[in-house]
C-alpha cells in the first residue's frame, strides 16, 4: 500500500525556524514534494527533491533520504504569514501524485 | 496569465442527487487531475485526464465520472450522491511532458466545495 506520515500539528514563534517531517511508503518513488495551504485558499506548489539531498529556495529548505524514505521540509526566519497546512506528497510509479495528511502549522507572535 | 479555475465555487445538493463540477486547466497544461479534499484531511487523488482519456484512477467507485474536451478542460460527475462526499474538490493541471521527466507540480484550483445534505 502506500501512505505517508507527518505531524498533524506544529507550533512556533515568528522568526523561528521549524522543521516538519515526513515518512512515506509507496509503490515506487520518483520524488518528494511539499504543497503549502492557507485555509480556504489552493495548495501551492513549495520544492522537490529527487535525489538524496537538501534543496533550498528563500526561507524555505527541503531534504529528502530515500534510503530512510523520510523527508522534512524547513522553514526559517517564521512570519505570520506562514501559518498554513503543508502537505508531503510522493509521485509514484504511475506518475500520479500522492498526498499525506497534512501538518497545520500555527505561527504564534 | 490566468491559472485554474474551478466552478461552482460552492454548492448544496441533496443525498441522491447528481453533480457536475468544472476545471479551466492553466494555460499551456494539457493533463487535468481531480482530487477530493475533506475537512482536515489532504488531497485525495480521484482520477487524471490526459489527450480526453482517463489515465490514472484513485480509490474511488464508478459514481465518480470525468471528462476532459478538447481544449483541455475538465468536468467531474458525481452520481448517487452520498452525505461522505461532501467536501472540496480540486482540479489540478500540469504539463504531462514535465511530470514524466521531472516534478510533478500540480497547479491547483481553489475548489468547488459541495455539501450533501
């Protein structure tokens, strides 16, 4: 079967940094990516990771471990802004896109 | 440049009853997916249209219906309606080219949300 784990919910500071991890199981694996959104709003694409690494784009990094099929998606220098659901989501070998149950995260001042 | 928009925004059925919902897939994205969204909880892959012809399916039974036209765009039937299937629908498009070789980023619309009463 396939799933993917990651925290339901996460809390910090503004100007913060805080990381949400992923884990997942599927059926082949072609990449690990990260949706952010806000309530109400459409998921909006953040990064991918194909290969074993950490990928940065602005505040925002991502790393992925296939070895340990487990990824984490950080974000630094937290603003108000950034409370949102983010989502880890796993292509899988018939190329759809796979989605976790989303992490809400709750930037407090 | 317009992205994915979705129609209706919002709408109320009645157990049993029949709905259609409606995707504009982003300029220049040629494959349309369909995900289910229920309170809390992350998108759940319906089904994906590519050259009008249904390529992938989720877990989800035959009530569920697509159809991609020509120019790309996308509806979703619902049939038989149950109360668990309200929730917000999302359509996504991407560029098939660029899933196969790389990222599959999706283009979301922001949703019909319907609710079955």
């Amino acid at each position: 079967g396939q799933s993917l784990e990651q925290p339901s919910e996460v809390t910090a500071v503004e100007g913060a940094i805080v990381q949400i991890n992923c884990t997942y199981q599927t059926s082949g694996f072609y990449g690990l990516s990260w949706y952010q959104q806000h309530d109400g709003g459409a998921p909006t694409f953040l990064s991918y990771n194909a290969l074993d690494g950490l990928e940065e784009t602005g505040r925002f990094s991502s790393f992925l471990s296939r070895s340990d099929s487990y990824g984490y998606l950080l974000l630094q220098e937290l603003q108000m802004k950034d409370s949102a659901s983010y989502f880890c989501a796993v292509r899988d070998s018939s190329y759809k896109l796979i989605f976790g149950s989303g992490t809400r995260l709750l930037v407090r001042p | 440049d317009a992205g994915v928009t979705q129609s209706p925004t919002h709408l109320i059925k009645t157990r049993g009853q029949q709905v259609t919902l409606r995707c504009s897939p982003k300029s220049g994205h040629d494959t349309v997916s369909w995900y289910q969204q229920a309170l809390g909880q992350g998108p759940q892959f319906i089904f994906q249209y590519y050259e009008e012809e249904e390529r992938q399916r989720g877990n989800f039974p035959d009530r569920f219906s697509g159809h991609q036209f020509p120019n790309y765009s996308s509806e979703l039937n619902v049939n038989a309606l149950l109360l668990g299937d309200s929730a917000l629908y999302l359509c996504a498009s991407s560029l098939l080219g660029q899933s196969l070789s790389g990222a599959n980023v999706l283009t979301f619309g922001a949703g019909s949300r319907l609710t079955v009463l």
